[in-house]
C-alpha cells in the first residue's frame, strides 16, 4: 500500500462511520491531503499529520498487522488506521 491508496480509501470512506476493533464509532475524512478521524464520544477531529500516516502505512508494508498495538509508537490513531483497512477491503 502506498501512502496515496491509504488517502482514496479515506476519501472513499469520507464521512462514513467506522468502528475500531473495542466498538468506538468514528467517522473518517481528509483535510489538507491526510487523513483525519472524528470520534463519536468527543466530536472533535484529530490527525497525527501526515508523517504519521506515512510511518503507519510504511510499518503496515513491513508487517502486514491489523493490531492497532503494533503501530502505538508510530500514531496515536492506529486503532482508527486499522479499522479504516479492516472496513476498506
């Protein structure tokens, strides 16, 4: 996967709403090229940038996990990264 299949998979989802594998219902969208996610229970968006997402998806490449803690220390938003994979497919 590169960097931007991960961004038309989230334009693809935009506005959708995903659950992560513990059931926390987002919704997932792009600003300004990166991929940002809107947690039901708080309602305010939130990105690592796109960086992260770089790292994530390079990590992603390498490993091929779908285990949000495989990638803790590469984004705060792994859990929404895995769970945008798990829904796209």
């Amino acid at each position: 996967m590169t960097y931007e299949e991960l961004l038309r998979l989230t334009r693809r989802m935009d506005g959708t709403t995903l659950e992560t594998a513990t059931g926390k219902r987002f919704a997932v969208g792009v600003y300004m090229d990166c991929p940002f996610f809107t947690p039901e229970s708080s309602g305010l968006g939130r990105s690592d940038g796109r960086k992260a997402a770089e790292r994530f998806v390079e990590r992603y490449n390498r490993t091929g996990s779908l285990r949000p803690a495989d990638y803790a220390d590469v984004t705060r938003n792994a859990s929404y990264f895995v769970a945008l994979l798990r829904h796209g497919d």
